[in-house]
C-alpha cells in the first residue's frame, strides 16, 4: 500500500497533555490546557479559496491542518486560529442540490413552527446569524415570515442589505446582542445554520445568543455531528475555516456555561450527518427522549475518550493510502478519473493524499460561480457538468459522496460508455 505524506501523523497522543507549538491550548471550548492531537493531515491550503486564473503563478498559502480534542469538555477542534471568511459573496452553491433544498425547507418549517405555525403567523421575531447565500431568508419570506440577519463579514452582508434583507453587520456578541435588544427587541427565534462551527470564539458568540434570545424563546442550531466523522472515518470535513467539530455533548456543555441548554435534538443526513438541536434558557429546557437517546449513541461510541480517537485516527491513515492506491491503480492502468463537484471538504481528501491534475484532469460542479476556478492545492481546474460527456472518464469520483444517490442518478448516463463511479468515504467503494 502507498504511503502518504506524515504517516507518523496518525498517531494521537492518549496522555491528553498540552500539545506543544503553535497550535496549542487552551480548548475553545472549555479553556483547558487537556488538548490530546487527534490527527494531523499536514500542511494544506485553506480549503474554501478556490484559486483564479490570474492566481496560478502565486504559491498556495499552506497551514498545518492538526485536529485535538480536549481531554475535559471533548470539544473537538482545530489547532491554531481558524481562517478568516474570504471577502467575496458566496455563490448559491447549497441551493443547486434537490436533497439540500429540501434539508432548507425543513429546517424552516421547524423554524416557522416554533414562531407561532407553519406559516409563520404571530409577530414573532426571528434573528438568524451567517447568510450562506440568503437562502434562508429568502424562504422565509417565501412563506410569509421575515428575518433580521446578522453578518459579520462585510461584503455578504452587503450582499444581503442588497436583496432587501434587515441586516445587521457584526460578529454576535455578548455587547452587540444587547444593543440589538435595546434597538428592537430581543429573538423569540434564533437560527443558525452551520455557522457555529465557524466561529474562533465559541464561548462568546453562545453567550451573544444567550443575550439575544427572549426569555422564553428558542434557539435552532444545526452543526455537522462529530459522531459519524468518528464512526465512519470521515475526516474529509476537517478543514481550515472550522474551529470546531462538534457533538451534541461538548454542545451542551458549552451552553451550560452561558446559561442555556439543549431541550431537544434530531439527527439529519445532511453533509454527512447533522444534529438540529433546539435550546432554551436552562431554566425552562426539558431535555426530550430524542435528545437524551443522542447523548447516550455518542456515549456507546466511546465519543468522549482518547481510545475511540486513537483509533480513529489509525482508520484515517489507512483511508488516505488506500485512496493514494486508488488513484495510482488508474494512472498505470491508462484510464482517466474526473471528480464530481468541488465542495471545500474535498480539497481535504484530495490534499491529504497529494492528488494532482496527474490523478484527476478535472472537476465539474453544478454551481456557475466555481467554473473557470481551480481547486487550491492540487490546481485541479473546475469545469460545467456537460464535460463529462464530452472526455467520457472511465470513473466519475463523487467528491459531495454525502450526495452519492441524487448524484449517480443525475449521471447513470457514464454507463453508456462503461464509466463506473468512486466514492471515497466512507469507505472506498467502486459502482458499476
């Protein structure tokens, strides 16, 4: 089998002391110095800036990608400070597939059920944080409810101001969500949608929601679950812009801290697996079955001791050779990979394994914002799904594999001249 770059990487280290160097305590969650390295996948790009044409003669900036755990709360977490959101709008990437238009529409019809019925009625206020692309906002008010967003960075908030949007231009604080509250009022609903795991601070912007949040109101999180990452060896999503891998119990610990709690909690299929967690002040939660049989699946697997990652990050190991192995077996072979979508998670996977435009010609990507760009690191030029047809690659490899069903529909077409799908994760696995 192929090694990989830093196979010494795998290790983890099970004393749970200090991890010395730059990417060192303290646990943003907890502010401990029990930081145990998790798994270290090297020196990468930031994984959300694509690279422009007129960029291709610039070096890649390169971090190290080193993921810990703490050894107290179990927050799950990058090492070092997280990289800054870049200063340009998104596209409307998460629209584009049917499977995560409909994981929005549901989100906001729970939402809406919680500001007073599906169709939103009562004059409930609803405060949402990050825009990804206004797509909530822009279903909210599909369905008669409108929402005041918070943006921290400037120009998507431009961007939103722009489409009408009530926004507010910071980063949640405990001092900005009590001048919002002075100025309006405070949420009876907040909703944040992935963003969580963005934030360098985790510990202050909860505390912001706390203020923000009315007495007797509710607030919607969805994060990406950090139990099937462990389970399912998906360490794809580990990547620059998230300071933060989180399970459902390092959650609840840290809303403990600003006086809030869980009071319910589902999982979702959505990147991979999700948690929609609803919280409310600590005071008035009532932790439901739902959430309790969450809390105890993460328990059974071992989610909160070093064991569980230890091995882990043996399986992360073995993943990226075997993926290495992969892509050799096709170049000797003479026969020709092009990747399926260019989401940020897989500039993991590929970097990881040192993959070039030697290993896959291209990537094609449903979202025109992307076309003409090249992938950061292995320079792979990202192109319109009607490529495919034209080179006839003898594999197409689902890179958004969360997707793979909606995906090999869309393209059973390959089959006509004997292309076969890859999926990588969560485990390889090649389809006719």
């Amino acid at each position: 089998m192929a090694t990989v770059p830093d196979p010494s990487n795998a290790a983890i280290d099970a004393t749970a002391r200090p991890v010395a160097g730059p990417n060192a305590g303290p646990c943003r969650g907890c502010r401990s110095d029990a930081l145990a390295l998790v798994v270290d996948l090297g020196r990468q790009p930031p994984a959300e800036r694509f690279v422009r044409p007129e960029d291709l003669d610039r070096p890649d900036q390169l971090l190290d990608l080193r993921i810990l755990v703490c050894g107290v709360c179990w927050l799950v977490q990058l090492g070092g400070e997280p990289v800054p959101a870049g200063d340009e709008p998104g596209g409307l990437a998460f629209t584009v597939s049917p499977t995560m238009r409909a994981h929005v529409d549901g989100l906001v019809a729970d939402v809406l059920a919680q500001a007073g019925g599906p169709d939103g009625s009562g004059d409930r206020r609803i405060v949402e944080v990050a825009s990804h692309g206004n797509r909530l906002a822009e279903r909210f008010a599909a369905r008669g409810a409108a929402s005041v967003l918070i943006e921290s960075v400037p120009a998507y908030a431009a961007a939103a101001r722009a489409a009408g949007i009530a926004t507010v231009g910071a980063r949640l604080t405990p001092d900005v969500a009590a001048t919002i509250a002075a100025n309006t009022e405070p949420a009876d609903v907040f909703v944040d949608a992935f963003y969580l795991a963005h934030d360098p601070r985790p510990g202050e912007y909860l505390a912001g929601v706390a203020r923000l949040l009315a007495d007797d109101g509710m607030a919607v999180f969805e994060f990406d679950d950090v139990l099937p990452v462990l389970l399912e060896t998906q360490y794809d999503g580990f990547r620059h812009g998230h300071a933060s891998y989180l399970s459902l119990g390092a959650f609840e610990r840290q809303l403990r801290r600003v006086g809030l709690a869980v009071e319910d909690a589902v999982t979702t299929p959505a990147y991979g697996g999700s948690v929609r967690a609803f919280v409310r002040h600590a005071g008035r939660a009532r932790t439901t079955e739902r959430a309790a049989a969450i809390l105890a699946a993460e328990t059974d697997a071992g989610l909160e001791g070093l064991e569980a990652w230890r091995a882990f990050a043996g399986r992360v190991a073995t993943a990226r050779a075997a993926f290495r192995d992969f892509l050799d077996e096709r170049r000797r072979a003479g026969e020709r990979v092009v990747a399926y979508g260019a989401p940020s998670r897989g500039n993991t996977l590929l970097n990881s394994s040192a993959v070039t435009t030697e290993d896959i010609a291209f990537a094609v990507d449903r979202a025109p914002s992307k076309h003409g760009q090249f992938l950061p690191g292995s320079r792979i030029p990202i192109e319109p799904v009607e490529r495919i047809a034209d080179v006839r690659p003898d594999y197409l490899l689902i890179l958004t594999w969360d997707l793979r069903d909606e995906i090999v529909g869309q393209m059973a077409g390959i089959r006509a001249w004997g292309g076969r799908f890859a999926i990588p994760l969560p485990r390889l696995e090649v389809l006719d």
